[in-house]
C-alpha cells in the first residue's frame, strides 16, 4: 500500500464506520489546538459525555432527599448496583445473576479467593503466568501466605516459550499437566497485559477442571475489548475493573463473576451485610444468609457515586450493538496497524503481539529497536506531539486503539509520527 493509498484507505474505513458517531460521545483531551490522539483506552478509557450527568444526578438526589434516596425511585441507592446488571451480563456473556458490580478488581480477587482457593496439603498450589501483573501476584503470594504455605513451592508460575515473550497453548497445558494434582487454583488472565496475548478461556478452564483445580480469570484487559462468553468458558469465577476498556473512570467499581453452580451454595466466604439476602437484610439479624448469586458475595452498600459512570459506559456498549460490532471494527483496527507498522517501521517496531487475530485484543505491544534509551526518546516525541500510548519498561510502547473512540487516521497519524521521528 502507498503511502497516498494509506491515507485513501484510512478515511475511507473512517467515513464507513458504523461506530464512527460514537467518537463525539467521549471527551477527549486537547493537546495544543487539536485533539490527543489517544491509545491508553487498556489503562484509562476516556470519559463518556454522558458520566457527568449520571453523577450530578446522585449528588442532587443526594442533596434533596439524603436518607430517602436509598429508596426512592428508579435509581434508589438500595438498588442501585442492580441498575447495571443486565448490560453488565451482555459484556461478560454471563446471566444476570452471576455478575455484580462491586469493590475494585483486586478486592475482588481475594474475596473470589477466600472462597475458591481452599487449599489442603495435599493441594495448596496456585498456577498463574510468569510475569504477571504485580497486584495479580501480590493477591496470589498472600493468600498462599495467609493459608501458611510457601509461594515459594506453592506458587507455579508458566514461563513464556515463545520468541516474543509469549506463552503457547501447549507450555499451559504442559504445566497443568504436571502440576495438575497439586493444583488448588489455575488463575489466568483475558489478556495478558503486558505483551497483549489472549487466550483461549474454554481450554484453560477445561484442563484446570480435568486436574481438580479451581479456574478463575482476571480480565482487567478483556473485558469491553473481546467478546467474551463465562457462563458457558468452564469458570470458577472472574474479575475485572471497569476503568480501562469500559470507560466508567478512575477507581471505578469493579465486576465479579461467580458462575451459577455456585451461586446457590452456602460457600465459605468473607461476608459483609450487603451479600446478605436483601429480603431479610433489613431485618438486621446476626445470621448470615447469602443472596442468590454473585450478589451474595458482596460486602458493603456500593460506593454509588463511583457506580454512576459504569451506567454511561455501559448504555454505550448497548447501543453500540455489543461486543461482536465492537470486535469486527476493532480487528480492523488493530489490524491497519499492524499492517501499517510491517510495510513501514520495519527495524523500528517490532511488535510483539501474536499476529493471529484470535490470540490478542485491540493492543499491540510495540518493541523499539535500540533499547531503552531509544524507546524513552520516541515515547517523549510521540507524546509532545500528542500521541499518548504507555510506557512499559524495558523497551516496549503499547498502543490500544479503541474502537469505540479511535479512527483509522489516528493509526495512521501515529505511524507517520514515528516514520517522522526516525528520519530526523
Ligand atoms: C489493571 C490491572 C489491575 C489493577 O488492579 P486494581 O485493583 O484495579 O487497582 C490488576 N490486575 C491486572 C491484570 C490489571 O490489568
């Protein structure tokens, strides 16, 4: 593709676009006199116009009713984390009752592993991938730690096998394999932050299941990015935050899974009165009965004024027709990048993302040729020309193009940015 017939290519895809009006929902930062072109939708999606509304409306039903608005109307605090649900199960493939909005993704964690991981003896591993994100680690290390085992046998972490840092099907089902009667808990991720891998849930759930061991799954950077099916993946459990790819702001409140085989039960768990059957919640009784579902392991009266975006963010994945509309343009996306980057910056970026389509997300994890040093330099001249993707140290600038707010000329800017960088 010339470069003439890039740009040709890039507004035609823009100009046809069916998501193409959802870029003016969204504020978007200034950079000078134009706007950022911005590719940190895995880190801090950007903020829906529509949040602000929703949460003056707590504040004033806040200022005019205080007690009363927990009951009051359609949007009474009482009953306010259900107001997201049924979006929130569409996004997640789940049914209604086995998501709840709640706490933030790393509480979530250890509540789900208060519950799932019931280490014995006998079985008291956890099994995650080398490299994880450090509060992932952190969660798994403790917890072994709080049962009095050691993370140091106890904690069997995958190596990457494959030349980029990647991690093939098989080294899972290999360690699985071999640690699989020791294994209390497979923890695995949607994506893997860093190189921007997925992988492939169902088959992980099934060899974690066929070994005896709980499956759980963090998807901080799956979910709002590929579509996504928990009821029926084999999960244990799953936990995500809505501030990277569902928008819903900083600190947002997070997302839980518990799949319904459990939702029933009287499982162990660290309870807290907002899990306890609404019913007879206000009964104010010592017992605690669960609530039906993943409400049930909820623990305080929901922070509503961090659950008020989450309502904007959401209304947006609906209308947009779901994940499946939302993944056709962004394989597009990502793909023109990708593209983009083989034809033109070879020997600048190498991209260390799977290149099938199935095995990542929006985000390409992008090395830069030099070294550190190098990669500083072109982060620092991307970003004051108002190019934002992240930094992930030693070497690599990961871009995400979301396909709720990124254009095809905004891949485009970014790759004539860096040619631009180059050749000076
Ligand atoms: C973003 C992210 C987190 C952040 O955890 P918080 O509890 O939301 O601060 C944790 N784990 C993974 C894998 C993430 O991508």
């Amino acid at each position: 593709m010339s470069h003439a017939d890039a740009r040709t290519h890039a507004l035609a895809m823009d100009a046809a676009d069916p998501l193409r009006p959802f870029r003016g929902e969204f504020l978007i930062p200034r950079h000078g006199d134009r706007e950022q072109t911005y590719f940190v939708g895995n880190s801090l999606g950007l903020q829906p116009r529509a949040a602000r509304a929703h949460v003056l409306e707590v504040l004033d039903k806040w200022a005019s009713e205080a007690v009363e608005g927990h009951f009051s109307g359609d949007t009474a605090w009482m009953t306010y984390h259900g107001l997201v649900r049924e979006s929130l199960a569409r996004l997640v493939g789940a049914q209604p009752q086995e998501v709840v909005a709640m706490n933030t993704l790393t509480v979530n964690l250890h509540l789900m592993m208060a519950s799932f991981y019931r280490p014995t003896a006998a079985r008291r591993a956890i099994l995650i991938e080398a490299g994880a994100f450090p509060s992932d680690r952190h969660a798994v290390e403790s917890q072994i730690r709080l049962h009095g085992f050691d993370p140091a046998t106890d904690l069997v972490e995958v190596e990457a096998d494959e030349p980029n840092g990647t991690i093939s099907m098989a080294a899972i089902e290999r360690a699985i394999a071999v640690h699989g009667p020791r294994l209390a808990l497979v923890l695995w991720p949607g994506i893997q932050y860093r190189t921007g891998q997925a992988f492939d849930l169902p088959a992980i759930a099934r060899l974690a299941s066929a070994q005896g061991a709980a499956i759980g799954f963090d998807l901080a950077h799956a979910v709002g990015n590929l579509p996504l099916a928990l009821h029926d993946s084999g999960a244990d459990f799953a936990v995500w935050c809505h501030y990277k790819y569902v928008n819903a702001g900083p600190g947002a409140v997070a997302g839980c899974f518990v799949h319904e085989r459990h939702g029933r039960s009287a499982m162990p768990r660290l309870a807290g009165w907002w899990g306890h059957d609404p019913a007879t919640r206000f009964r104010m009784a010592p017992e605690f009965v669960p609530a039906p579902g993943a409400d049930g392991w909820q623990l305080s009266n929901p922070p509503v004024l961090a659950l008020a975006p989450l309502r904007a963010s959401l209304d947006q994945f609906d209308r947009a027709g779901g994940m499946a509309a939302l993944r056709a343009k962004s394989e597009k996306l990502t793909g023109f990048l990708e593209t983009l980057i083989r034809q033109r910056l070879v020997g600048t970026l190498d991209i260390v993302t799977p290149a099938e389509t199935q095995r990542r997300g929006s985000q390409l994890s992008l090395r830069v040729a030099g070294g550190r040093e190098r990669g500083r330099e072109l982060f620092d001249y991307l970003r004051d020309t108002g190019i934002l993707g992240d930094w992930r140290e030693p070497d690599i600038i990961r871009i995400s193009p979301a396909p709720l707010y990124n254009r095809f000329a905004d891949v485009l800017r970014f790759v004539e940015e860096v040619e631009h960088w180059r050749g000076v």
